[in-house]
C-alpha cells in the first residue's frame, strides 16, 4: 500500500501527481494508486487511466534494478469540466439532453445549455421545467455521474377530416334489401312498402365539411405541413337546391322520387307503367321510371333518373342515369357463346334478386341478394352476392369484374362450374397517375427556381421603382411565384393522397367468401392468378406479394 505522501496537487491545483521510488516504494497495483485518489482532496478529481497503466507498467519493471533508486514522476488525474450532449431523433421530433457532472471542475450552467441548443439549432417544443429538472438532479450527482432526459418534442401535423356527406333520405335500390314483414313475422318479398318520394323543402342530404387540419413542428422548427381533407362534392341536381341559410344542408324543390347521383341528389318525375311489353312499346323518359309489373322480352327502357321494376326483366334492355333496381329477377338466355339477351347498364348502381345470363354495368356497386349466375358483370366499384343476413348469395359462372372488391357467401359451385373472378385490376393506373403528379411536382420546382434566380437578378428597386412598366413586370412575376406555389402545394397534397392509395391497394381490395369457394374459380387480384384446385371454407383472398393468398383468419 502506497504512502498518502506520495501523491499530492499539481502548483496549479489542476491535477494530482504521484511521484514514486520504485525500490522503495514498490512494486505497486493499479487497486493501490485508485486508493490513493480517494482521499478528500483527491477523490474530486478525473482518475486518467493510461497515466495510472503507464504507471504501473513502469513502476513495476524497474522496481528491485539500480533504475529504480531514481524517482518517477506521473500526473495520474485533473480536474475536468462538467459537459452537456444533446441527441436529436432521426425524425426530428424529440431531443434529449445528457448532462454529465464536472470532475473537480466547472459545472454547466443553464447559459451553457442554451448554447449548445442554439449550436445544435434546437428551437422549438422547448420544455424548460424538463431542461430545470435535469439542472436540479446535475447539483447532486457524484462526479462524472450522468442524467438524461427529453427536453424537447415536436408536434405532429394533424391531417385534416375528409368531408362527410350524409343522406337523409331512402333510396329505391334500400327498398329491395327491407321487404316487408308479415304480421305472423315471416317476410312478404313482393310487398316492398309504400314508394319513396319527398315534397318540397324535406331534408335530402346534410354535409359536414372536409377540415384543413393544424401544421407541425419538429425541434428544428421546421414545419410539418398537414394533409387537409378531401372535399367531397354535394351539387344541386334537378329539383333541388341548397338551403338558403345552411349551404350545408340539401332540400328538395319538387315533389317526386330522390335519386343520388354522383355529387349529390336530384328529385325526379315518376313515370308509372305497369307493363313494358310490344303494346306499350320502348321507353325512353327524362326523369325516373316506375315499372309495377315486368319489362318484356326485346323491349328497352331508358332514363334519365332510376329505374324500378317491381317484377321481372327478361331479355330486355335497361339504361339508366341513375339506379337500376329489379324487385324479383332479372332474366337471359345464353344467344351463342359470349353473347347474352339481357342488357342492364347503370351509371349508378344495380340491386336484384336474382340475375342469370345477364350482362350488368354499373359505375357503382351491384347487389344481388340471392344468385348471380353465368352473367358479365361489371362494377366501377364492388359487387356484392349476399342477403341482408348474409345468409346466401352465390356468384356461380360467368365474369365478375369489380374494381374495388368482390364479395358473396359462395363462389362457384360443388359441379366445378368455370367461375370468372377479376377485382383491382387499376393499380398500374394509379402508379401511372402518381409518376404524372411526381413529373410535375419537379417541374413545377424547376419552373420555381428559376423563376427564383430572375428575380434576384433584378437590379435595386432604387433604379426602378417609378418605372410603371417594370413595376409591372415584377409584379406578374410574384402573382406567378404564388401561384405556381399554390399549385406545387396542391398536387403535392394530391401526391400524398395517391401514394396512400397505392400502397394500401390490394390491402383495401379483394375477394371475400363468407362460406365457400369451390374448385374451378379463377381469381384474378391485380397482376395475380390462381385457379382454385380445391374447396376453400370462409376466407378473404388477397394479392399478396403479386401472388394469390387465401386468409382463413376471420372464420
């Protein structure tokens, strides 16, 4: 063990030397120079590692050789000045400060920390009771002790809400899924209640408006744009207006039938007919059109509003601007291979009970409540083969093609019926939509910078600020800056948007049995195919990777 006398304080107090005779005073352990440093007037002091190692090592070799009568000489600790780190998250959005207590140093002080937030250009979500209480834990730490904490956070962007509209009304096609009930209980299916229509001034649809959102920040400062809601169109059609002190809220002008359309609703005439046979001859009417009985073989019905038949279609042909809605069953025949005797085509949507060698066109969904068999069905939305109860409902043979998802309790059936499945085929013409927007965001960047570098190439305002004609020109050129911003920043918001949809595609569409896909379904999810060679029980199918994948997960 090493004298106390052997070390002592540098002249100017800022280290500890250890002068030792390695005959007399060793051979010595690093455990015997650590004991030295703890007395008080050393124990505040930095021990430097490679000093007592070097001492040691030296100390040691020439301890018992003639070398060692000489005195050695090392400076084994010093003072050292307390410091503070400051760490910034890879998203920018929290900061933490480390602050290590002084070795017989200086402390940090609250200036020093500002410093060093202002050299790491920490500027906002500030928390100056946080960076205190840290302050508070530094007076009581032993030397070189540490403590840690987060003094700064941003804040998230909060993306705004996208416009709701919600419709206050019934529509005929809700009719076919709401049969009325007997009074023993049992349901009544050609009894489908009273007909739908409104009277001036009555409520259609009510729209709660797309907000903007707030902007961030993260401790930089930088601001976090949000993404603000999409509106959503609610335009009066005919026979409808907004209400004059809610521009909010849409009523009805005239009495008839309502009919949503795609941005919003119309109030139709009714034409009633109770036949569409060879007697009455085709129909072709501007408004909507009520069919209590049936649409004959060969004839067309065409409107500029819905479309309800209370009865049956047969190798007839519907158009529609609005719904088309078949309160039994629509009917066809297979003419030769491909071509079928019934035509329903629909800018909105489809609703029947029963449809078979049929072709169906609907920009909006289609809805068949108990079988949808060998038809061409298209939807520029999803088509559903379900009860309300989602009792049955089986899409057997055919093509369905639905841009979004296919839904139906079996698909196919047990005889291995060649059953055609086509959903979110478009997410090529989204990539391509988002490409466009990403071209002209860049050039609309390019197009700004140099915009940019003319306008700083202008000479003082001094040499042309009663220069009307040059006054002019710079003034089209920021009405041009802003309004190639205001640009830049809206198709980056519709970029946002996009890519979202994009990604999320073959997550949001896809195939749904709720009991059933039997063998000989082929299914075809984007770019993905597969033939089913066996039957599948209650599962979502999704294109997963650009291949078929069965989720049995929801049984």
């Amino acid at each position: 063990m090493l004298e106390p006398s052997v070390i002592a304080l540098s002249a100017d107090k800022s280290k500890a030397e250890l002068r030792v005779v390695p005959n007399t005073h060793g051979p010595v352990s690093a455990e015997d120079i650590h004991a030295l440093l703890t007395q008080p007037s050393f124990a505040m002091l930095f021990p430097v590692a490679p000093a007592i190692t070097k001492a040691v090592t030296e100390i040691n070799a020439l301890c018992g050789q003639k070398p060692g009568d000489h005195e050695l000489f090392f400076a084994i600790a010093e003072r050292k000045d307390g410091s503070v780190g400051i760490t910034v998250s890879d998203d920018k959005m929290h900061a933490s400060m480390k602050i290590t207590s002084a070795w017989g140093g200086k402390d940090m002080t609250l200036p020093d920390i500002l410093n060093m937030l202002k050299s790491k250009k920490i500027k906002m979500g500030l928390s100056k009771p946080k960076i205190m209480a840290l302050m508070q834990r530094l007076s009581i730490l032993p030397p070189g002790e540490s403590c840690e904490g987060v003094i700064a956070c941003g804040k998230p962007a909060i993306n705004g809400e996208n416009a709701v509209i919600t419709r206050k009304v019934a529509l005929a096609r809700e009719r076919l899924l709401q049969p009325q009930e007997r009074e023993d209980g049992s349901v009544d299916m050609r009894n489908l209640g009273a007909l739908i229509t409104v009277k001036p001034n009555d409520l259609l649809m009510v729209k709660v408006p797309a907000t903007l959102g707030t902007p961030g920040f993260n401790v930089h400062g930088d601001v976090l744009q949000q993404v603000p809601g999409k509106d959503k169109p609610m335009e009066p059609g005919p026979g409808t207006s907004l209400h004059p002190k809610d521009p909010n809220k849409l009523i009805a002008t005239l009495s008839g039938q309502p009919v949503e359309n795609r941005k919003g609703m119309q109030v139709d005439d009714m034409l009633q007919i109770k036949d569409v046979d060879v007697r009455y001859g085709h129909v072709n009417f501007k408004g909507s059109i009520l069919i209590t009985g049936d649409v004959h073989e060969g004839m067309e019905v065409k409107a500029s509003g819905d479309v309800t038949v209370m009865g049956f279609v047969e190798s007839a042909s519907i158009e529609a601007q609005g719904d088309v809605i078949v309160s039994k069953g629509v009917i066809g025949r297979l003419i030769k291979e491909q071509q079928l005797s019934t035509h329903i085509k629909a800018s909105g949507q489809i609703c029947a009970q029963f449809v078979q060698y049929s072709n169906l066109e609907a920009q909006g969904n289609i809805l068949v409540t108990k079988q949808l068999l060998h038809s061409h069905t298209t939807s520029g939305d999803s088509i559903t083969v379900s009860d309300a109860q989602s009792r049955r409902g089986d899409l057997v043979g055919g093509i369905a093609t639905a841009a979004k998802g296919i839904r139906a309790i079996a698909f196919g059936a047990t005889a291995g019926t060649k059953t055609e499945l086509f959903c979110a085929m478009h997410q090529g013409e989204l990539k391509q939509q988002l490409k466009d927007l990403d071209d002209s965001i860049k050039s609309m960047v390019v197009a700004g910078l140099e915009l940019e570098a003319r306008l700083r190439k202008l000479p003082p305002k001094t040499e042309w600020q009663n220069d009307a004609g040059m006054i002019e020109q710079v003034k089209m050129m920021l009405d041009q800056k802003n309004q190639m911003a205001a640009e830049r920043n809206k198709e980056e918001m519709e970029f946002t948007q996009h890519q979202n949809e994009v990604e999320g595609y073959f997550d949001n569409y896809f195939i749904k049995a709720e009991k059933h896909i039997f063998t000989n379904v082929e299914i075809h999810i984007g770019n993905a195919f597969n033939r089913t060679q066996r039957e599948h029980g209650p599962c979502v199918v999704k294109n997963v990777n650009q291949e078929v994948s069965y989720d049995y997960s929801n049984r």
